[in-house]
C-alpha cells in the first residue's frame, strides 16, 4: 500500500476478452504489470508455475515477464484485463538492497474473489470505454480510474487478509529467457534485470533446475533453431541471427553438440521423414517440434496502440484450439482395426457363458485400466497401475514409494541419495531430458514440473504428461501424498511418511537434547568468492535447520532472511550474520583455510569447532530423500555421534 501511494502509474492497454470453452492461453509473458479480472465463466490458471482457480469475479494480478497459462472452462471465459508500467517515486533515498525489494513489490503475484467485486467491475467496465474512445481526455480517466481501481482493491485485500506471493527466481528467469533469447544476453544482464548478483542467482537456478542460465539459454536458442529448421526454409545465417547467435558456424557447432547432427543433415533427414508420409510413428516424430510461446500482446510498449478499437465493449476472440495431425490418424487407425475385428456374439470354448464364473484375468480385466487426473494442464488420463514411467522431476518421491522410473533427467542421476536406485535406469538428458530420447524409451507415464512449458507440451503427444508446478507440493508430507495417489501407491505412501515424520522426530529430540533451543544457526555457501545465507527454502541444509529442528538466524537477519530467502554476504559484513553454529557449504575450502582466514577465525562457531563442512552435491538437494538424509546427517553432527 505504500509503495502504491507513491507511484506513478502509466496505462498501457486495457482490453475485454473472451475465450470460449477448452481454449487455452499457453506459455504467455506477460509484458507488463497486468491486472485481470473475470465477469463471467471460469478458468485454471497457472502463473510463474502457482495453480489459481479462476471463477466468476476473480482478480489476477502479474508482475512483468511472468509466464501465465489460461484454460478456460466448460462454459468459458470473460474477462478485462489492463495492463500498466508502474515506478516509484518516493522521495526518501533507499539503500540499493531496500530499493530492489521495493522494485520487486510491483511483481508480487496474487489472486482472489473481492467480496464486493460490483464495485472493482464498475471501474474496470469505465476504463475500457475511457480509453477506447482513443482520445487524451479518455486516458486520463482512464489512468484516474486505475488508482481508485487500485484503492478498492487494497481495501478488500486488507478486508480479507490476501497475502501476495513473490515469483520464484527460477521462473523469473525462464520468463526472461524465453521472451528475450534472441538478444545478447549474459549471465551479468539477466543478473542486473533481477536484482540479484551472479553467484546466487547461478547457484540457485542450477540448483532448481540441474542447468546454469547460460546452459538453459542454449538449450531454449537450439529448440527455437530447430522448430525453424522444421517449419522454414530459412538459411542458417537467418536461423543464427534469430535465435541470438550472429556465427552460423558457431550456430551449426552447437547444434551439433546437442542434437548429434549438423544443421543441414538434421533438416534433410526430417524432411524425408515428412515424405515417407503413411506411417503414424513417422507422422508422430515430425510432429514433435518445440512451439513457440503464445501470446496475444507483444513485449514491447509501442504494441498496445492499435487502429481499430470501437467504442462499445466488444468480445475478442483467442487462441482457437484446432485437430492435430497425430490424433487424426491415431483415431482413424483405431477406427480400422475395430471395423475389422469382427466380435462373435456365440459363446466358444474361450468365452464364457452367461451361468460362467469370470476367471482371475477377467476380473482384473473388468477393473478399471486408467483414471482422470487433473493437472495445471487439464484432465490427463493415466494408467491405473504404470510400468514405464519416465521422470523428468520429482524422482525422490518415486524412489519413496518403491517405484523405479525406466528414465530420468542427468541432475537426478547425479544426486548422492539416488545413486544406489539409479542401476538400470536411463539418463534422458539434462534439463527435464531430451524429446528423441524419451521417445525411444516408449513411457506410459511422464511426470515432469512447468519449468519447460514447450518440451512438455511435445511430451503429451508421446504418452499421458503429468505437470506438477514446482513448489506446487509445499511439504514433504504433501508430495509423497500426491504421489501415492497418482501412483496408486497410498499404502505405501503413508507407511513411508510414517518412517519419515518418526526419523524428523528422532532427529529433532535428539539434537534438542545436546544443543540450547535458542542457539542461533547460519546457513552459508561460498561461491567464486562470494558469500550467500540462505533461508529455508533452498537446500544447503536451511530445511533442517530451520524447518526440521526449528532454530532460528541471528536475530539483526532474519527479516532478510524470510524475503528473498536469502541475503549475499560480504566478508566484512560476516560476523552479523553468523550464528553460533554455521552450516557451511563449499567446493573449494576446507575447515583448516576456512580457520586461517582473518575474519573466519574471530567467529566464535569457528572458535569452538561449530562449523559443519559439506560439498554443494550433498548440500544442493531438497527432494524428500534428501532432506530426510541431510537432517540425519545435521543431527548425528550436531549431538557428536558424526564429526563434520
């Protein structure tokens, strides 16, 4: 609210949508801050990788550059949405970190049904016809019509407590990636458009999603090269400029690197797999191209303006959905083989009469095959009971419940606490895996996260695609659940959290017993010189510390601490924020330099032997074995069973 009384608000565009049943909005970056409201109909959404229900007076509101995705319901979607450029101009000067946050305010993330929502529709309904009359006196309403907009909104929020939730950076960075690959962008540039420095926002992204920012920036340039080698003529000088690279020889090295053939040999080989024409298989490959994010604005500000806008309100219509060619001939193949599998109504010798009791295998067979799970993406339909499940994410949770995925993602194969399940299970790739790979593997069920939108959409055409949004599964007691239903798997889901939350306990009383209650802990990680704390929310043993044994950061940080999640540390700056045990993570120290160092040396965890010591691959991970282990871990240190 008080970042919002000293803004300056410019009105962009406001529009009157209408979606009609099914129709979906996917991969969207939204190219400003965006208000959305709905009058009419329903909606799931899912925005920066957050599921939200959108019913009859709902608001959204996104910050800019967030990915959202719309799938209207059954009886669809009408909504106004505006979107502005908001800056503040507060006149007090604010430190560069108090300044970051109060930047990053504008992007806070929300939804929810306003109690009086007559009233916020009112205004919205004034601001659409102010500014289509496309006249100067018409948007200055309409920008007048936003801030009372805005004042009617925070009141009900405050009314109703709605708490705005900060985008995840991973995501932020996604956004970033796929609405601006095409320009020269560096690991320093995508730093400075977050507000966080290199080291942390490096070490978090690759932590989240087993890639560097840089490596994911590659990964989306040969995606987006590829669809144009498919879909184009274009020459690979045409295909390096656009997809950001201005070498098309550096362009066709890379891609060789990563697809095993070059450019023009990867073209020819697709093109002779569109002739040969008939066979479904040969149809399927051809079809699976990356595609490209949909939207229906541009990113830049002189889009808003458009020629053609009535006075009256008027519905618009998006994003039509339409048939594939796959599914066309998947069901016309179908429709051959049951016209030509003639079913005898006589009973034979193999088929039961009437008075017949069913066998074992009819009566397993009577039981229902598949089920509907809903998903961010819709309804998908699974195999009761699946044998060849790849898992791009959330293998952790598999592995718990007994289940041994045929594929999985290279950051999993790389993980410590997976190694001794891992024996016969293939490396798909890194990222969330390669398409041709899990392909040739033949799942009947894939579960990946939203981190990548168009391989996922790709996957769906290769067996049923389960998406979780990351962080979706807030506890560890929530995503062994999920699974175990998903799975079918309950039984076995419950007694594993009853091993866990008895383990937790164990390891809790345990360390309570040796360490004071109010001891104070850091969480720390070096990284290329630089220093990170970090909170509960991001490995490097935070969930323990903090969620598992329920100690706390010295107390000058802990507000730090809660928003981002964690705060970059200089040497000098060291002993505020070290508590009187530190858990430290680095690849390149050990405890004798860390204890002939200056200003390491005068802390008092150092002093006393209160440090414990482990590598970024133990540290990294927060999947439920992993934390199950690293608590384990933390405890056998901290009560003296284990030396650091």
């Amino acid at each position: 609210m008080k970042l919002w009384d000293n803004a300056h608000c410019k009105v962009l565009d406001i529009r009157r949508v209408s979606m009609k049943a099914g129709e979906r909005m996917r991969a969207y970056v939204v190219p400003a801050g965006l208000f959305l409201m709905s009058f009419r109909g329903g909606a799931a959404a899912v925005l920066d990788g957050a599921a939200h229900e959108i019913k009859r007076y709902t608001v959204l509101h996104a910050g800019k550059g967030s990915l959202l995705d719309l799938h209207a319901a059954g009886d669809g979607l009408d909504y106004y949405s505006v979107y502005y450029k908001a800056s503040d101009i507060s006149p007090a000067p604010y430190k560069p970190a108090e300044a970051s946050r109060r930047k990053r305010a504008f992007e806070l993330s929300y939804s929810f049904v306003p109690v009086a929502p007559v009233a916020l529709h009112r205004f919205l309904s004034d601001m659409y016809k102010s500014w289509s009359k496309r006249q100067p006196l018409g948007s200055l309403q309409a920008r007048a019509l936003l801030y009372q907009f805005v004042h009617e909104l925070l009141g009900q929020m405050r009314v109703q407590n709605v708490q705005a939730e900060r985008r995840d950076l991973a995501a932020q960075v996604v956004s970033l990636i796929h609405s601006r690959y095409a320009e020269p962008l560096t690991l320093e540039s995508l730093s400075d458009s977050l507000n966080y420095s290199v080291p942390h926002l490096s070490s978090y992204f690759k932590n989240r999603t087993g890639l560097s920012p840089i490596d994911y920036l590659i990964k989306v340039r040969i995606e987006k090269a590829t669809a144009l080698l498919l879909e184009t003529d274009a020459t690979l000088k045409e295909i390096a400029v656009g997809v950001g690279y201005q070498d098309p020889y550096y362009l066709g090295r890379l891609f060789k690197k990563h697809k095993g053939l070059s450019p023009a040999r990867f073209r020819e080989e697709h093109a002779a797999s569109r002739r040969s024409g008939d066979c479904p298989s040969t149809i399927m490959r051809s079809s699976i191209v990356p595609l490209e994010s949909s939207g229906y604005t541009d990113t830049s500000e002189n889009h808003y303006q458009y020629s053609e806008i009535d006075d009256r309100e008027e519905d618009t219509e998006m994003f039509k959905p339409s048939g594939t060619l796959l599914s066309s001939a998947l069901l016309l193949s179908l429709t051959l083989v049951l016209s030509a599998c003639g079913v005898s109504n006589e009973p034979t010798a193999q088929q039961p009469t009437a008075s017949s009791a069913p066998s074992v295998s009819e009566s397993l067979a009577a039981q229902p095959q598949t089920k509907i799970i809903k998903t961010v993406n819709g309804d998908v339909e699974v195999p009761v009971n699946p044998t060849r499940i790849i898992a791009g994410e959330y293998l952790g949770s598999l592995i718990a419940l007994g289940v041994t995925p045929i594929g999985t993602s290279d950051h999993h194969i790389k993980n410590p606490y997976f190694q001794e399940y891992l024996k016969d299970v293939e490396n798909i790739g890194d990222g969330n895996g390669n398409l041709e790979k899990i392909m040739a593997l033949d799942p009947d069920l894939i579960i990946m996260d939203d981190m990548y939108a168009e391989l996922n959409e790709q996957l769906a055409k290769i067996a049923p695609t389960v998406v979780i949004p990351y962080a979706s599964l807030q506890t560890v007691n929530e995503e062994i659940a999920y699974f175990g239903e998903l799975l079918n798997k309950s039984r076995e889901a419950e007694s594993w959290l009853a091993d866990y939350d008895q383990r937790i306990s164990a390891a809790k009383e345990s360390v309570l017993k040796a360490v004071p209650t109010d001891a104070t802990f850091s969480v720390l990680e070096i990284s290329d010189k630089s220093i990170m704390a970090v909170g509960s929310q991001f490995g490097k043993g935070g969930q323990p510390i903090y969620k598992g044994f329920g100690f706390n950061p010295p107390a000058g940080v802990a507000a730090e601490m809660a928003d981002p999640g964690w705060a970059s540390v200089s040497i000098e700056a060291l002993p505020k924020y070290a508590g009187d045990y530190i858990v430290l993570t680095s690849d390149s120290l050990t405890l004798d330099e860390i204890k002939a160092e200056p200003v390491w040396s005068s802390l008092d965890a150092v002093k006393n032997n209160r440090v414990f010591l482990w590598r970024s691959d133990r540290s990294g991970y927060w999947d439920p074995l992993a934390i199950l282990h690293q608590t384990e871990e933390l405890a056998a240190w901290l009560t003296g069973t284990a030396k650091p």
